[in-house]
C-alpha cells in the first residue's frame, strides 16, 4: 500500500514539473552542468566564461564542453554566501584579455570581504591561466560572518567599472562613508578613483581630524543592503536589484549621490521579526522603483537587448533563487513592473543574454545536485 502511494506521489511530481515546463513560453534546453555555479559571461568568440563558488573558472562552448578548471585563479574563501563571485571582460579584453574576477577573501583572524582582481587570460591545449593578477578593490573593513558580499561587476559604456557591495550582514556600514560596504561603487578599470565620483571631497568637507579611510571617494550611491544584481538598461541607466530582509526586495534605479534608506528604512521587516520602518515613512531616501514581498530572492538583473525575444526587448530578467523564477519587468523610464514570472522549478543563480539573443540560465546547485546551464529559446 505504501508503495503505492508513493509511486503515484512520485507521478504527480512528475505530471507537475512536466506541466510546468510546458506553460513556459520558451524552450529550456539543459546544456551542462556545474558545481555551484555563480556567474556567466560571454567571450568576443560566443564560448562563455563560468565561476564556481569553490573557485573554479571555465571556459564553456555553446554545445556544453568545458574546459579544464584555469589555473591561477585567486584563493576563494569559500562558505555561507561567498567563494567565487561574478566575471567580467575588460572593455578592451580582444586586445589585453584582462578579465575581473570577484571573490570572497579570507581577512585577520576570523574575517573576510569581497575583493577584485583582474588578470589576463591566457588560454592553452587544458585550459588556461591567469597572470599578472592584481588585487584593484576590497571590501572594508573586513569583518566576520559568510553574507552580503554583493559583488556584481559591470563595465559602463565609458570604460568605468561598477562594483555592488553588499552590506556583509552589518546593517550600519550602508549608511557609514567610512565604510564601502552596502553601497554602489564606480571605478576606473584599474581601481583608482575618479576625479568625478561624488563624495571624493567628502573628507576633507565632513571631519578634517579623523583618519582618513580613503573609501568614500568609491562611492556614487549608499544605503543598499545586498545588491546581487547591477545591469544598464537600454538607454544607458543603471539599476540594482537588493535581496531585501524578510520581504522588501528592491528594484532600484541607480541615482548618482542618492540614498536608498537601508538599514532606516525598507518594505520588509527584519528576519526576527522586528519592524523596519518602510520607505513611505522617510521620504528623504529614494524608494525603489518595484519591490516585492514575498520576496524573488534575486540572483542576477540583466536587461534584455536583443531580438530573439521581441517582446522582451529593453525588460528586466531577473533570475529567482527561493521564487524559483525568472521575473519579466518592463521598465518606463524610473518606473517599472513586474509583468510575468516563469517558474522554472529550480533556484535560479543567474540568466545572461548570449550573442544571439537566446537566454542561458544558470541553475543554482540544490543538495547533492549539479546546477544546470540552461538555454531558453523562443517557442516557435
Ligand atoms: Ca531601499
Ligand atoms: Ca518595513
């Protein structure tokens, strides 16, 4: 009798998940799979760059053959959320092939933070190899703990490169200028400030006697929590999308200078319960364009540029970890919505545009399971 029910339990799983797929209105080809796949990114040739939280980086064909892991990768502090982060090609990568790389490393004693190095890629017969590594960003100040490290990496059209940082489940370095923490940073590509940046004289303005940290000439926005997705839109204007507390997860358009409230103020509440005020009682800080309770758990935010889905041209994906789901919102100008939510039965760790315009999803590894890489195509 049990045996049974178990069976037909077992066929309901699979009439559901078969059923699932396909709603979808598009089809989901699995390619490969990874351990604990974190990041995607396109090569100039159409092969992809994947990180591995442990620490391994690969080079991947778009009919799924991998490389041998490259060596001379950073050493990873791997656990909780961090290890191997985000991938990103140097504006000029087809001449220098320098490629960025972030990570979570290992501090003094029991501490650590995300840091950036770039490296250039040398590929061989295996794989390949980094050389000439330099560290050009770290978090500060290192502290304890295994969460927030944020670390998307996104070049802008200008050549300057974009670091979210998360808030390393401190809560108050998102509104400390002393700390980069909890904030969107803008560099040049070797890490060096800006003359630009907005608060590179804020020192000297705000308190002349005290040390001199250094780190807020990085800063162009504050109050973020944990920014795991930082994308430009179509028309150039950049967006990060926050895993919120319990609830309150936020789209947000990226404001040079602007205050985004966190930990003051935010549309979830902490996870013991314990209220945060939300953004409508402290107007001083800028609310996000959409939020979401419950939350999507966001993985990474692109927007789509190409044409393979007409339809979704100029949309923001997001890709769902505990939603399971790729989220659609259509953008209008610092407005948006979500329109649709495709439930892809898996945490979804990040969805990437490839050259042609199809979509490649990144699963994000369940217990005892590999993380796929998935191809999303139109359905015709
Ligand atoms: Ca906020
Ligand atoms: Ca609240």
């Amino acid at each position: 009798m049990r045996k049974v029910i178990v069976v037909i339990a077992l066929n309901l799983v699979a009439i559901a998940a078969g059923h699932a797929q396909s709603n979808l209105p598009f089809n989901v080809e699995p390619v490969t799979s990874f351990d604990e796949p974190w990041a995607l990114t396109f090569l100039p040739d159409g092969r992809m760059l994947v990180t591995e939280k442990k620490g391994n980086l690969f080079i991947v064909t778009r009919d799924g053959q991998k490389s041998d892991s490259i060596d001379g990768v950073p050493d990873v502090d791997y656990g909780g959320q961090g290890g191997l982060g985000d991938v990103a090609l140097h504006p000029n990568y087809p001449a220098n092939k320098i490629i960025y790389l972030s990570y979570a490393e290992g501090g003094v004693g029991d501490t650590r933070g995300a840091a950036v190095a770039r490296a250039v890629l040398t590929e061989d017969s295996g794989g390949g190899y980094l050389s000439d590594l330099e560290v050009i960003w770290r978090q500060y100040p290192k502290v304890v703990g295994f969460g927030h490290y944020g670390h998307r990496l996104q070049f802008d059209d200008e050549g300057y490169l974009w670091i979210s940082s998360g808030d390393r489940q401190k809560f108050t370095p998102s509104q400390d200028m002393q700390s980069n923490m909890g904030k969107i940073l803008r560099l040049h590509d070797d890490g060096s400030i800006p003359d630009d940046n907005p608060f590179v004289d804020y020192f000297t303005n705000q308190n002349p006697l005290a040390d001199d940290i250094g780190v807020y000439g990085q800063i162009w926005s504050l109050g973020h929590r944990n920014p795991l997705g930082l994308a430009f839109d179509l028309d150039g204007g950049l967006w990060d999308m926050e895993m919120g507390p319990s609830g309150g997860d936020e789209l947000n358009r990226i404001r040079r200078a602007t205050n985004y409230g966190y930990p003051i103020v935010s549309n979830g509440e902490h996870y013991d319960g314990r209220p945060i005020p939300n953004h409508d009682t402290h107007p001083e800080f800028q609310a996000p364009a959409v939020w979401w309770t419950p939350v999507v758990s966001p993985g990474n935010l692109i927007f789509y540029g190409g044409t393979m889905f007409r339809d979704w041209r100029g949309d923001a994906l997001i890709a769902g970890l505990s939603s399971q789901a790729i989220v659609r919102v259509e953008i209008d100008g610092d407005t948006a919505r979500e329109v649709e939510r495709y439930n892809m039965g898996a945490r979804i760790r990040g969805v990437v545009e490839g050259p042609d315009g199809a979509i490649w999803v990144l699963e994000d590894e369940e217990e005892g399971s590999m993380g796929r890489l998935l191809k999303l195509t139109p359905r015709r």
